[in-house]
C-alpha cells in the first residue's frame, strides 16, 4: 500500500479573524477542512507526534547496525536541538516538565552528531542529568541502550531471560500475561540482554554520572518488591551459567516468534520499540542487513519519518484506521450525506483494512472468529477493540454495500474479546495479570492491557447504535461504567486526557445504551465537566493529572479537549451557559482555514510516562462537537 499522507498548507499565522462565524459556518469551514485531508485511496492520517526519545533511539539503533549516515543524524540533531526546553532539558510532551531519560537519550543522540559536551545547550542539559542522579537514575530502557554501548554494565541491569518465551499461556509472567506492545518488546529484549552486545562509543559520558543514589521504583509494594528482588537475583545467577541447550533453543524459539510476527510494511505491531528491538535481536543472531526480513524492517520506517523545516523525526506509530474512522464520523455529524463520496471512499478503504486472520488475541479466545480493525496501515495481528468500535459506528453511519458483513464480523469478534468482569480492554481479554508491574525490568509505562472506561464506552457506544443496548453484553458493560466512575462523577481516561476524555467518552455512551440524562451518573459527570470549565470558555487538562490529582480536570483549553465536553454535555441534553460558551470557544479559536491550533498533547500511550499529539484531533472532535449542536439548535 502506498501511504502519501495529505498536508496542510495553511499557517496558524494568518491574522483574519474568526469570532464573527456563526456555529454552523464554523462546522462548515472545518467539514471543508477536513475533506480537502482526505487521500486519494480514501483514509485521513495526522501526524502521531511523541518524543524524541524516537528520533535519539533511531540514531542509537542506526550507529549499532552500523548505518547511520551524516543526513540522517543532522537532520534528527535539529529535529531533537528544536525541541530542547530553554533549562537545556527534554520533555515528555509539550510544555510538560523535564524528564530524566529522555534528556539523556537526546543528550546522547546530539553527541553523536558531533555536539560538544562545552556548547552551552549540551551544559545546562549534562548539569540537570547530573541533579537528578545522573545515567543510574535513569529508566531500565536508557539503560538498556547505555549498556549496549559500554556506558553502562550488562550485569546491573535486571535479568530477562529468553526462555521465558517457553512459558505456557496459564503459567504466570509468561510472555501472553503482558500487554501486546510490551510483549512485542519484550521477546526481543530477552535476545539481546542474553547476548549483551558492547559496541563502544566514539565518547564517554563521565559528565552525566552522578554519585547520587538511583531512584526508587514508584508505587513501591512491601513483599512484592522483595520477591522479585529475589527472584531477580536468581535469574541473574542462572545469566552467568544458562544451560547451553536450552539457552540456544530459546534463542532460537524467540528468533521464530519475532519473525512470524513482523507485519508487510516492515513494522512490529506497527509501533517503535518492538520495531527497533526486533531489528537489533536479528541482528545479534545473525541476520545479516541484507535478510528479507532485516531490510524489510529497516525499509519500512521510511514511512514512519517525516521531513520538514525543523528537521527530520520518527513517529512511534501511525493512525489511519483511527483516523479515518473518526473523520467519518465527524463528517455524519457535520451533516455530510450518508451517501456522499468521500464517506463511500473511506468506507471502501476501511472494509478493505478488516483484519480476517488469527492474532495474539486468539491465545485467550481461541474458538473467536476474526474480525475487527487494527489502528495502522499493516498491524494484523494486533487489531482493537477501540478501533473497531469507532469502524463499526462509522461503516454503520454510511452507505457502502460491502459494508455490513465486515460490520457483522466485527462486532462478533469485540464481543467475545469481553472481559470476565463486563469491561473491554484494547488489545486483548482479561490481560490483567498486575504481577507484571511489579517486574524489575517493568518500570516505564503500563505492562497490561486491563478494561478501560473509554474502550469500554466507545464498545457499548457502537454496539447500541447497532440496535444491541438491551443485550446482555451490554448491560454488563454499562454496569462495569457505572461502577468505575470516580467519587467526583468524572472517568479516568486510559487512551485520552485524561478525566475529560473518559467522561466524553463515557456520557455518550451511557445515553445511548438508554441511561436517561436525569440519572444520578449523568448528573454528577455533568457537574463535573461545568466545574471544570475554564474561564475562557474550552476545557483542558494537563498531563501531569497521571501523576498529580491537583492537575485533574486542570490545564490550557484545546479544541479536542473542549470538543470531548461539549460532546458529553450535548449527549447529556445540556444546552445552557456552559455548552454556548463552549462553543463559542471553539467558534472564536478556529483558524481562518477551518482547523485549530493544538500544541499540547491530549492522547495517551502509557499514563504517566508517555503521550502523544494526534494531529486530527484538533479537527476531527471539534467537527463532531460542532455539527452535533448545529443539529440540535436547527432541530
């Protein structure tokens, strides 16, 4: 498949104001927008922008393999210098605090492009790193990568072996009890920990060593910790001596798993860090640049790079089933025809993604028939439920022949991905084995995969609009909501920010699965989202609200931010104050050309640790919001 992704020409710079646009002309702007996005082949795709921890650890991989070029590294030196804080550090997300690793990985990264540690940006970032306990403080991943460069020793890291990829699916820790993104990385990993690969750098990094004490795991559990303190010391017993045969067959077993699972684009799951790890454990086996499936995998993240003035990044993964989904709902919402061509492309380009083979999911459903959407362009083995309810609410929406037996398959393989307690988690069932968190080696982002209130919502969502609100599946799914709304009547948002995104989740679904907006549920999420309104109208809610409470429902408003209330407040049958300012909010902060400006990252790929700016949903939300209050008002 051919991905050309659509660009905007128009700037945020233009001065033409917008605060005299009527609601409706606002939607319509952004319906027109939104249109003129859409690829020749049918699907919308933004940019997915993260950190540059990517573009530091593409380099990394790059100087290991022994293929990284003088353009290559210029260009992700700006890329990476552009987003340096004025304190010399590195963030998370935009205008977020500093984080400890990702200021080493780039700090890293500029030193291979020839970065002298004296420049003053290099200082203030060497003098931070060594404030906050320098390299030993860092996460197990940073490490990982030091270690595999000499910068750090092999034997101080926590042990992963590769035999656990021997592990049955019922025997606890196995590969199958960690979420799909962290067994994808997983697996490799344990190849190259075994091999423990040294591959000096052309420097040293003495100026980011500190003589402070490492941190302390978070969330710490007294028993638990010092279990698999424990055992960790064992496993690192069994490194010094493995038992040759049985070393070499798990190698082996692993280099099988990893290949059977790389995707026709080249990717791993579609997502970075199973993508390079893979790279780099064929590599140590011997799979020489030039093996199909090694120059596949390095082909492939061409696609993945993006080039522009600031320089040259690497998306961690990319949404066009997302995407499109979303802006075919945006669209119906703003008023387009279900018949309309551009709802007939995207819909013949969405059937045609439909994932019709067995994935990892099968190894807890195995008698499941497939079925579903993936969130990438190739990611057969990982689809979602998330996607494929959005797929199943989007295809429902509009008119395309083929439609309805891929609708139908669909939503026969979400409803058996249930989980035993009514909820729906993302990639899989049941993978809720916290033990996993508590894995010397598991400390950077989530590990499992457990129900959520937004997966949840936009599942018992589709399948109410599919006339099934008075199944027994989803009664329970609407128990499982009512049961995790938080004291203060919002949701937590797993795959959103955070609170606002849960709760505009979760309202719609609620009212659509025929929960009355008068009820006690509704009333207080309503509560809670005019409460949390700011004073210039929109809604936003930091980041940091993963970690600190006092951020909840707190932060700068953004279009998709205000959109997820306004959504939730709509479906509620709100229409006063707060919904007009709201709106006007929106009406008053579109661009000239019919989008919106959105610096801040409002998606979540691990609370807490990592984040991501879909650069649609600062258009495909603020649509929906809009067309679904012009609606309302011409109703």
């Amino acid at each position: 498949m051919t991905a050309t992704e659509p660009t905007e020409t128009a700037t945020a710079g233009t001065a033409e104001s917008t605060a005299a646009r009527t609601p409706a002309e606002a939607m319509a702007a952004a319906r027109d927008h939104l249109l003129g996005l859409q690829s020749p082949e049918g699907w919308w795709k933004g940019e997915l922008q993260t950190n540059v921890t990517m573009d530091a650890e593409d380099l990394l991989m790059r100087e290991f393999l022994g293929i990284r070029t003088a353009d290559d590294t210029r260009e992700a030196a700006r890329w990476i210098r552009s987003q340096q804080a004025p304190d010399g550090t590195w963030a998370n997300f935009h205008d977020g605090p500093p984080d400890l690793s990702t200021t080493v990985e780039a700090y890293v990264a500029l030193r291979l492009a020839g970065d002298e540690p004296d420049a003053p940006h290099m200082r203030r970032a060497a003098a931070f790193v060594r404030g906050e306990g320098g390299i030993p403080a860092t996460r197990v991943f940073t490490r990982f990568w030091l270690a595999m460069f000499g910068q750090w020793p092999w034997e101080r890291l926590p042990a992963l072996p590769p035999e656990m990829v021997f592990l049955p699916h019922w025997f606890p820790l196995n590969v199958y009890d960690f979420a799909c993104w962290a067994r994808q990385t997983i697996v490799p990993l344990t190849v190259v920990a075994a091999k423990r690969p040294v591959r000096p750098l052309p420097f040293e990094l003495e100026e980011l060593r500190s003589g402070r004490a490492v941190r302390r795991r978070r969330n710490a559990v007294p028993g638990w910790d010092e279990a698999f303190a424990a055992l960790d010391r064992v496993l690192r017993g069994y490194e010094r001596r493995p038992l040759r045969g049985l070393r070499t067959a798990a190698l082996r077993r692993a280099a099988e798993w990893i290949i059977a699972r790389q995707e026709p684009d080249g990717s791993w799951g579609g997502i970075q860090p199973p993508w390079v790890y893979s790279l780099l454990a064929l590599h140590l086996l011997g799979h020489g640049l030039d093996h199909p499936v090694v120059r596949r995998g390095l082909d492939g993240l061409e696609r993945f790079t993006v080039r522009d003035a600031k320089g040259r990044r690497l998306e961690a993964c990319q949404s066009p089933v997302w995407d499109t989904v979303l802006a075919m709902n945006a669209l119906v919402d703003a008023g387009l025809p279900a018949g309309h061509q551009a709802l007939e492309a995207a819909a013949e380009w969405v059937v045609g993604e439909e994932v019709q083979g067995p994935g990892d999911w099968s190894v807890r459903r195995p008698g499941l028939p497939p079925g579903g959407w993936a969130f990438e362009f190739d990611n057969d083995y990982y689809p979602d439920t998330d996607d494929t309810a959005e797929a199943v609410l989007a295809l429902t929406r509009v008119d395309h022949p083929k439609a309805e037996p891929a609708i139908e398959r669909g939503v026969r393989w979400m409803a058996g991905m249930v989980s035993k307690d009514g909820g729906f988690g993302a990639f899989d069932a049941d993978n809720t084995r916290a033990l996993c968190r508590r894995l010397p080696f598991c400390d950077f982002g989530e590990v499992i995969d457990p129900p959520s209130a937004d997966v949840t919502a936009h599942v018992v969502e589709a399948l109410s609009h599919r006339g099934m609100a008075d199944s027994t599946l989803v009664k329970r799914a609407v128990v499982w909501l009512l049961k995790a709304q938080e004291d203060d009547g919002s949701w937590f948002g797993r795959w959103g920010a955070n609170h606002v995104y849960g709760t505009g989740s979760v309202v719609p679904a609620l009212v659509a699965a025929g929960v009355r907006p008068e009820k006690p549920a509704i009333r207080r999420a309503v509560r809670w989202l005019e409460s949390h309104q700011r004073d210039d109208g929109g809604w936003g809610e930091d980041l940091r609200s993963y970690r600190d409470p006092e951020w909840v429902g707190h932060g700068v408003s953004t279009a998709s931010q205000t959109a997820w209330a306004l959504l939730a407040l709509l479906a509620a049958g709100e229409r006063g104050q707060a919904v007009e300012r709201g709106v006007r909010w929106l009406v008053e902060h579109q661009r000239p050309d019919g989008t919106w400006d959105e610096d801040h990252f409002t998606g979540t790929g691990f609370p807490g640790d990592f984040y991501i700016n879909y650069h649609l949903y600062r258009l495909v939300f603020p649509l929906s919001a809009l067309g679904r209050y012009v609606k309302e008002i011409d109703s």
